[in-house]
C-alpha cells in the first residue's frame, strides 16, 4: 500500500485526541477523479461535481455540479485500507454530503476514529447533521469499491449496488431476513439516521461493468501494487 502520514503537531489539550497513523490511501488526482466518477452511470458523470481527497485538508471541490449529483471517493476513519467511491443526488448533498466532508477533515487533521464517530453522533444530537428530508438515490456502481470488512476476513471489493436513502429504518421494518454477503436481498446499512437501503445489482451487470472499467481496475490495481480481491458469489 501507499500511504501518506500525517505529520503530528503536539498541542498541550489532550481534547485534540490526535494520533500518529497512516490516515488514508491517497490516489493522485486525475485516479481518485476517475475512481469517483465510476461510482455514477454513465449519463451522469459529464455534468457531476467532484470532490477529490487532499491529505491536508480533506476534501476539496474539484468540479462544480451542474445536474446535482457529487461523486467522491469516501474515506472511513480508521479503516486505511478502505476507499468508497460513491455519488449522492440534490436530495443527499445537502445532508450526506455535509457529514462526509466534515469527516475528510477530521481525518485530514488526525483526530482518532473513535472521537470522529462521537462527534458524528452528536452532531446528529444538536442538529449540526441531518438526515435526507426527501427520497433519494446514491448510486455505487464502481468496480473498485473497497470496503473495510468483507467474508473473505479483509477488505475486499463489493458488488456494484444503488443505495436508497432509509434514515432510521431497520431491516426489523422491512421484515428481512439475516443479513447475506452474497446475497440478492436488500438490507439497511449504517442503521440510523444516515442509513441506506442497499440493492445490489446482478450478476450480468457486475461482470458488465467490471469488463467496461477494466482499464481502471488495471490503474488501481497498478497503484496499490496488488490484484484486487472480489467477493464470490457461492454456486450450487
């Protein structure tokens, strides 16, 4: 892996909570620009704003939306193996957009994981965050969307999948079944106020995609210096 670290400065507050770690993978500017706009289809990206992940700053605005749509590749605190290229429509920018920027610059600055999830949680508490006010969608089609955890015991590549905003729905709700990897059900990810209903796409549709993004799987492939582990899907 490449990683950047953060170089600490010491402040006499331990309320800084900063720590001396890799904070993130960091892709150079024109990759992380074309790993986040593969998160769209394809009628969408021309016109979507882009967002690209400075290690200073956190995220800086690299393009404008002129159709209401920001694709960006999301960093989970603590998780520096993780890159998530998603996208969010007029509905979500306003809200999910708001967190995620917030939390590239709390990563940036190297507060811990666990003081950013606090401050997460309680800016849903006194109204600094919001939940989605009206349906929406986030689309995930990327190819190379690298979650923290995955059955493979690693981060591993997830199917390309839609996301549907479900602010405080639980799977309880929706009367799901255990949740599957590998599986074709929908589920509620994130519970709580920033949750999603996640819908995978199907099988034709991934190899599609993946055989249409094969050039830039090869570029992330290339940059991390590893060939990308993908789930399975189990076969009879």
């Amino acid at each position: 892996m490449k990683y950047f670290t953060l170089l600490i400065l010491f402040f006499t507050s331990a309320a800084c909570a900063q720590i001396d770690h890799p904070i993130t993978i960091l892709f150079p500017p024109e990759l992380e620009k074309e790993i986040a706009l593969s998160a769209l289809p394809d009628h969408l990206r021309v016109d979507c704003g882009i967002y690209i992940f400075n290690k200073e700053t956190g995220f800086e605005l690299e393009r404008e939306s002129k159709n209401g749509h920001i694709a960006l590749v999301q960093r989970i605190p603590g998780k520096d193996d993780a890159f998530v290229p998603v996208s969010y429509d007029a509905a979500g920018r306003d809200h999910q957009i708001k967190r995620i920027l917030q939390i590239g610059k709390w990563i940036a600055a190297g507060i811990t994981p666990d003081e950013i999830n606090k401050r997460v949680a309680q800016g849903f508490e006194d109204g600094t965050f919001t939940p989605p006010e009206e349906l929406g969608i986030s689309y995930m089609l990327s190819p190379v969307n690298m979650v923290p955890r995955s059955p493979l015991g690693r981060p591993a590549i997830y199917y390309p999948h839609y996301m549907i905003y479900a602010p405080n729905v639980t799977n309880e709700d929706l009367d799901f079944a255990d949740f599957d990897w590998h599986g074709y059900q929908p589920f509620i990810n994130n519970v709580g106020p920033h949750g999603n209903l996640i819908i995978r796409v199907g099988d034709k549709e991934t190899e599609e995609i993946k055989e249409k993004h094969a050039a830039l799987i090869a570029k992330v492939e290339d940059f991390l210096g590893q060939k990308l582990s993908y789930y399975e899907v189990p076969r009879d």
